[in-house]
C-alpha cells in the first residue's frame, strides 16, 4: 500500500483534470492505497503542494498537462519522493515520451504498479523543464496559443498557418562544448524529452536520462520546407531535415546578435518570457523518480 496525493487544477479542461482525478481515487482506492486528492487554487499552488504533501506522502501525482507536470515536478526537486502522472492536457509531451496511457484508468494503474525511472532536470537561466523548452516560432506560437479560447491540436495547427508569413527569423550567437558559431534559425529547441506533444517529435534522439541535452536548430524555411518539417516531426526525422541541425550537450548558451535583452519562449509547453543570454544547463546529478508504463523510454 502507498500514500499517494493527486494535485489538480479542478477548472483545467473544463473540469476534465478534476474528473480524472476522481477517476484514479476510485481506481487506487480499489487497489489498497490511501489515496487524497488536492486541487490548486492559482498559478504555482502546485509546486507549493507538491513540497508541503511530499513530507507525507509516498506518490505526488500531477493530473493535468506539461505545465501542471512542471509545477509539481518543481516541488519535487531534492526530495526522495516519485512523481506520477495522470495526462489530461493538449500535448502530454512528458506523459507520452514515459508511456503512460492517455487513458485515466490505464494510467492510474500504472500508478498502482510502480515502476519508476530516475530522469534528468534541466533548467533555462534556473527555470526548470521536464519536456522541451526554446525561442523561435514555436515559442511564438506558443505565446499566441495562450490566448486563443480553446486548447488542442486543431487551434495549434491554426495558429501556425495564421502566424507563419509574418514571423521574423531570429540571429543568434551559440556556444556549446568549445564551439562558438553565429545562426538565422527560425527554431532552436532543447529536448530533455522527444516531442513538444501529441507525438510531434522536435528532438527525436532524446533521452530522458542520459545527462545530455538535445538540441534542434532550424533555419529560415522555404514554404516546402516548413511543410516538410511539419510531416517529419510525426515521422520521427526532423534531425534529418533540409536547414537542420542537431547536437547533444550538456550546456548551451544562447546570445542575440542583434542586441536584443529578452526573448518570448516556451517551457514544457507554457509561453515565458527570459533575458540574454539563454543558459540551458543539464544540471548533471540532479534527477527526479517519475512513473513510468515501462523500461523502454
């Protein structure tokens, strides 16, 4: 038997995270866990949560999207307790690259099986992601995704095709390992996992904990191109795409070259705002126990 606390936000979804958890209580409580469920009540209650309910509670489970993930994997950090994951969000970028079902009952009992895997925690200049985090059009989109008035992928495709023909390519200076080089990129994203979401893979060579970072840059695209990203970003290849460029790293530091102080950009699927320069570091050592549907991540 397990202590286990569920944390959601009760009007995320229209209610969908506060259904879910009440759907894992039922199926844990049937399983011999004592199981509680907490609901949060502003923007980053749930990291709180997360470290208060870790001094009592075997299990911390975030029951919504990457960004509530965020939250309480943030709470987490230099505690021995497991992270678990009940997907109700858009993209569930993190949730999938761990397979854990999109099915609340399914992924509640993995909750119940309790197999773990110890993955790594980076940061961009000491914020924390879990998933992916970057500038460029997608960071873009992802701030005007923000404002639209529904969620899911049929609003994200819109925003990309309304947003796509005004958007101004970026130029950057960036240094990793001992390499200093000057880019135009369109996108520079950073894995910890493989996908923004919804299988969309940015960072297919991603691995969770490997201690590295993997890095996707993309340069000004042609309007084929851009349409041959979108497809390979579900074929699993954009590392092999035409105006790529893909490396591993433990910390990469991004400068503007135009002088620029701050940047829009994303972090496990939430728009931020982060001054120059960008430092994206691995934070070797630390890591984090999340629940996993399998060893095979």
């Amino acid at each position: 038997m397990k202590k286990i606390v569920l944390i959601a936000n009760p009007i995320s979804g229209q209610g969908k995270a506060k259904k879910a958890a009440l759907l894992s209580k039922e199926v844990l409580d049937q399983k011999n866990h004592e199981v509680h469920i907490e609901y949060t009540k502003h923007a980053g209650h749930a990291t709180a949560l997360a470290k208060d309910l870790s001094q009592r509670y075997d299990i911390i489970v975030a029951v919504g999207g990457d960004g509530t993930v965020n939250e309480v994997a943030q709470g987490l950090l230099d505690t021995s307790k497991t992270l678990g994951i009940i997907p109700t969000g858009s993209g569930n970028g993190l949730a999938r690259h761990l397979k854990i079902p999109m099915n609340t009952k399914n992924a509640a009992l993995c909750i119940d099986r309790f197999t773990t895997k110890e993955i790594d925690t980076p940061t961009i200049n000491g914020k924390n992601f879990f998933c992916t985090a970057g500038i460029g059009f997608d960071a873009h989109i992802s701030h005007v995704f923000s404002e639209m008035s529904g969620r899911g992928l049929s609003n994200y495709v819109k925003a990309i095709f309304t947003e796509y023909g005004s958007y101004k390519t970026g130029e950057y200076t960036i240094q990793y390992d001992d390499k200093t080089e000057r880019e135009s990129a369109f996108v520079i994203t950073v894995g910890n996992a493989a996908q923004y979401g919804n299988e969309a893979m940015i960072t297919p060579l991603a691995s969770i904990h490997d201690d590295h970072l993997d890095v996707t840059l993309l340069r000004k695209p042609s309007l084929f191109t851009a349409m041959n990203w979108g497809m390979r970003l579900f074929f699993k290849n954009i590392h092999k795409a035409p105006r790529s460029k893909y490396f591993k790293t433990k910390r990469l530091k991004i400068h503007s070259s135009k002088g620029l102080l701050e940047i829009n950009g994303h972090r496990d699927g939430e728009p931020d705002l982060w001054e120059f320069p960008l430092t994206f570091d691995i934070n070797e050592g630390r890591k984090l126990s999340v629940i996993v549907n399998s060893n095979n991540i």
